[in-house]
C-alpha cells in the first residue's frame, strides 16, 4: 500500500498545524502549568500502555482500553 501525493501532500498540511493548535490549546495555560499538563498527559499514556508518538487506534489490537478509577 501507497500514500498517493495528494494524501501526502495532506499529511504534510496537518503536520504543520500541529504544532500551532498545540499552542492554541495551551494558550491560556502559565509555563509551570504547561509543565504539570505534560507531566499528567504523560503519565496518563504511561499508565495506558500508550507508545509516544502514536495514535493508540493505529496500534495493532487496540480495542478501546479505558482505565480503572483508583
């Protein structure tokens, strides 16, 4: 399977958006407040077994893991 050029072309058009909507999420947010929301997001993903960098849909076998409340 092949990505044709005009869904590359796509691909690259989202890619750079990502970075300006992160900021926009982010905008109203302190840099130490920035800072927590990292850290819980990352250790939200660390506690659902989540790879950095990957959409858990696109992970082979995913079936819509939701975690227990402690």
């Amino acid at each position: 399977m092949q990505i044709t050029p005009t869904g590359s072309a796509l691909v690259a058009r989202a890619a750079a958006l990502i970075p300006l909507m992160d900021e926009d999420v982010v905008a109203g947010l302190t840099t130490p407040e920035r800072q927590t929301l990292l850290a819980l997001l990352t250790k939200l993903g660390a506690l659902l077994d989540l790879t950095p960098g990957i959409h858990p849909a696109m992970r082979a076998g995913y079936q819509g893991r939701r975690p227990t409340t402690p």
